[in-house]
C-alpha cells in the first residue's frame, strides 16, 4: 500500500515536472518571438532616424548635388581627396543665355576656400558652348584650352592632396571618349571641410545666371578619402544640396544616392 502510494505521488510529481518544462520552454519562445517583433518595430522607426542625421538637406541659390565631411556638424580639415565621373549634357535653347557646371570639390561650403574641377554647358547667343576648366577661389576658374568635350562624352575628374606639408593639390581631368586629359600640381591653402560633387548655375560677371536647360546629369564612380579613409556617399555623413531661386521655387531635382553611394542624379527642373 505504501510502495502503491509512493509510485504514485512520483508519478504525479513527474507529470508536474513535465508541465512546468512544457511550460518554461513556451514562455521562452513566446519571449523570443517578442523580442524579435520588437527588434523589428524598432529597426523600423531607429532606420529612418538614423538615415536622417546622416543625410541633411541643405538650401542654395546656386548649388544642387551632395556634399560630405567628417561629422555633420564638427567638421574637421581632414578631407584629402575628390574623385567623380559624369557625361558631358546636351543643352537647349530657352530664348535668353544660360548657364551650367558640373564639378568636384573641396570646401566652399559655408566658408570661403574652394578648390573645384568640372565641364561647362552654356547657351549663350543662341549658340551651345562647352568646355572644361579649374577655379580656386578667390580667383577666377581657368578655361582649359587643350581639351574640346561635346555632348555625350564622359569626363573623369579628381582632386588630391598630394603634400600636406606644402599644401600641393593635383587636379586632373579626363574627356574619357576622347582621351584628352590635364594634369597639373598647385599650391592651394584649402579649408579641407568638405568634399562636393555639384551641379551650378555660375555667377558671371558678378550676377548669378539663368540655368541653363541641362537636361540631366549622373554623378558615377564617386569617392572621396577622410582622414586616410577611402569611401562614398554613404559612408561619412552627407549633405544633399537642393537649388531654389529667390522665390523658393525648386530649379531642379536631386535623386537619393544609390545603395552603394556611388551615384545620384541631378535633373533640370
């Protein structure tokens, strides 16, 4: 009777047990899945938010592409490099001159140093005008004569700090179609702040111009180095710059950079 008994609170003791396992085991899976469901709301909210304060936007009167820097706000002279690509736009005729530059760059960017190389796409007397040339503010950009570009072909630019010592930059630009190209080393004391692949309606003879009808134009191929760091759009903190006339009207549109950061388009009106 008691060996009876006594296999049968074990028994009891053994299911009880077997429940409890039953039970922690589902507490843990239904904790899991929280968890997880959890981590995906958060990722969801925290992913806009943080894509936010890597890419601000920024107004101007005269500038429409992206710019990048070490910290979105503290920014440091530790930009050593500029590198991009794009092709050469067919410009139209609105009734009146206008005008349009591609380039890259180095500062410029609420201060007072740039550095910058790019193409030219004017309308100006009825006529198309092309062309490819250098500017280090505050002097005047520098046509250059030995290389003729037309529409549809591509240009491969580049600015590198080559002593830092002596503050010598090397900028080259490259007609790829053709295979014309410039090189050359210059002394230039750049704020080194930031690094920009725009799009611009220039400021001639003092007045900022009419942009000229450019169609389109693809930034590709873009790199930049950051205090010995090699990378894209997406990889230090980025401003896209979004050009508006007087009125605020929007003068054209500035796609989001690719996946890869390597690219983003710039489209008239």
């Amino acid at each position: 009777m008691n060996k009876f008994w006594s296999e049968a609170i074990s028994m009891k003791q053994l299911r009880k047990k077997k429940k409890w396992k039953t039970n922690a085991i589902f507490l843990i899976a239904l904790w899991i899945i929280l968890l997880l469901a959890s981590l995906t709301i958060l990722s969801s909210v925290v992913t806009p938010f943080l894509k936010t304060l890597q890419t601000q936007d920024l107004v101007s009167f005269d500038w429409a592409g992206f710019s990048v820097a070490s910290d979105a706000l503290l920014q440091q002279p530790v930009v050593d490099a500029v590198k991009g690509s794009w092709i050469v736009p067919n410009v139209s005729d609105l009734g009146a001159d206008t005008f349009s530059a591609a380039w890259v760059g180095i500062g410029g960017e609420s201060e007072a140093t740039l550095i910058q190389v790019g193409s030219e796409h004017d309308f100006v007397r009825r006529k198309a005008v092309y062309g490819v040339w250098y500017e280090m503010l505050p002097a005047d950009s520098i046509t250059i004569p030995n290389i003729n570009v037309s529409p549809g072909d591509r240009i491969s630019a580049s600015i590198v700090l080559v002593n830092s010592d002596t503050n010598e930059w090397q900028i080259e630009i490259e007609d790829v179609t053709s295979g014309q190209r410039f090189s050359q080393i210059f002394s230039y004391n750049s704020s080194r702040l930031t690094a920009e692949w725009i799009v611009e309606r220039p400021t001639v003879n003092n007045h900022l111009t009419n942009l000229a009808n450019f169609g389109s134009i693809t930034f590709n191929e873009i790199t930049t180095q950051i205090q010995g760091v090699t990378g894209s759009l997406q990889s230090f903190p980025t401003h896209k710059i979004l050009m508006q006339d007087r009125q605020n009207n929007p003068l054209v549109t500035v796609s989001d950079f690719s996946k890869n950061g390597s690219s983003f388009t710039v489209a008239y009106g």
